[in-house]
C-alpha cells in the first residue's frame, strides 16, 4: 500500500506559528495514538497482542493514566502484566549468582550486566505508542522532502515559518542528507541553517528580556513577546510542550 504524503498536516503546521512545526504534528499524533489504545481499539485482540509485546514507555504510561477510561487503562494492563509475567518466568527460572569477573574488578565495577538485566532493559526499549509516532513522524520528513522536490513554493512556506526545535532540526539535517542530492542539499541546508540561527538569535533575545523585566528599572516597560518566553525557549532547546494541561478524555 502506497504511504500516505502529509502535505496537508505539513502545510497547517508550517503555518501554525508554533516553534516548531514537527513538535505540533507529534503533539496531535501523540494524543491521536493515546485516543485510539484507549478508545474502543482496546477490546481488539490485534490491538492488544502488540501492546502486551510491546508495551509503554513511563511517559506514554503516566499520559494514558491522566487521560481516564479506567476500564481501559485495567484491559491493557492486565494483559502486558500477565505478558511480563510470563517473561520474567522464564528469566529467573535458571538465573545463578556469579562473581565479577577478573576483568570487571580491574575495571572497577562491582556489577555486570545479568540476564534479567538485560530483559528487563529490552523490554523497556520499546512502547507502542512511541513506536506509531515514530513511523508517521518518519513519513513526515519524507513528505518536507518529496516537497522539497517537488514544491517549487515549498521552501518559501518554511521560510515563513518560526524555524524547528533543535530536536528534531537534527534530524531533518539528517533526513536532507539521506534523502536529497548534493546540489538540493546545497540549497536547501544554507536556507535551514540561516533560519535556525534567525530564530533561536529571536528566542535569546525574549528569553533575556524576560530576565531584565525582573529588574525592578523595567517594572513599567513593555514585556514585548516574553512573557511566554520560559515554555517557549524550552520548547525550541528540547522539543515538546511543557506548558500543556494535562491531555484528558474529552468525551
């Protein structure tokens, strides 16, 4: 089946005015994924069988707690409890004691990696829903490309726009790497680089205004565009959206 091209979500959130356009997409596709686990996709066998596989990581663990549906939080739960159960069996089952090894001791460390460690770590490695934001995210910065490609308008639209959070500007560099040929990337990667540099010189200045405001000489002058300045330099530094309210069941 032929993937689908998000040039619509792109285009929206290139003109969002968010900081970062990927960080608005994987916000949606976030809450978008935690709606379907907990809606009725989790009475589907299909469903479950990959979550009790792969489970949650602790972010995506406390966002499925804070949206509700207790019954549904209970379904999932039961069944990759009863998957980790069985996992843990079948570790513990043979597991010797052993010394550190002479190497480790000259090494310094008093542990080595066991085998329950190691299963333990696997399986903390994966979630499901991180997984389904990952895969889609990736077909996003395949769509900024075949745009690039193929808009000769498109680069115009990401000039127009607030620039990437260094997140996941780090891996549209990448992406443009893999993904373009020399020529493109050589005028395309000047245009990105100009822009980050614009944007993240427009973040300091707000971050450090808002710092001078708590001068009590500036109590009485204009706050500019800083006084969200804390969220939203978090944001370009990091990605995400630390000042978000709690995402809940809205039904």
């Amino acid at each position: 089946m032929k993937e689908k091209l998000y040039t619509i979500e792109l285009h929206d959130a290139l003109t969002s005015g968010d900081e970062c356009p990927f960080c608005y997409l994987e916000r949606d596709l976030e809450q978008k994924a935690i709606e379907f686990v907990l809606g009725s996709s989790y009475m589907e066998s299909d469903t479950r069988d990959r979550t009790d596989r792969q489970g949650f990581c602790r972010r995506h663990t406390k966002m499925m707690y804070d949206y509700g549906n207790s019954l549904g939080n209970a379904w999932i739960l039961k069944t990759r409890l009863r998957y980790l159960r069985e996992g843990l069996k079948k570790q513990t089952a043979g597991f010797q004691p052993s010394a550190p090894s002479g190497l480790a001791r000259l090494m310094g460390r008093t542990q080595e990696k066991t085998p329950v460690g190691s299963w333990v770590e696997q399986e903390e490695s994966h979630c499901y829903i991180c997984g389904r934001v990952e895969d889609t995210c990736r077909r996003v910065m395949d769509t900024f490309l075949y745009q690039v490609k193929h808009e000769k308008d498109f680069m115009d639209l990401v000039r127009g726009s607030k620039g990437f959070c260094i997140h996941h500007f780090g891996q549209l560099v990448d992406a443009c790497a893999r993904g373009l040929g020399q020529s493109e990337q050589e005028q395309v990667l000047p245009v990105l680089f100009e822009q980050m540099n614009r944007e993240l010189e427009r973040i300091q200045e707000d971050i450090d205004w808002l710092i001078e405001k708590y001068d009590y000489r500036n109590k009485d002058k204009d706050w500019r565009t800083s006084q969200d300045a804390v969220q939203r330099t978090m944001q370009k530094i990091t990605g995400g959206y630390p000042a978000d309210p709690v995402f809940r069941d809205r039904k």
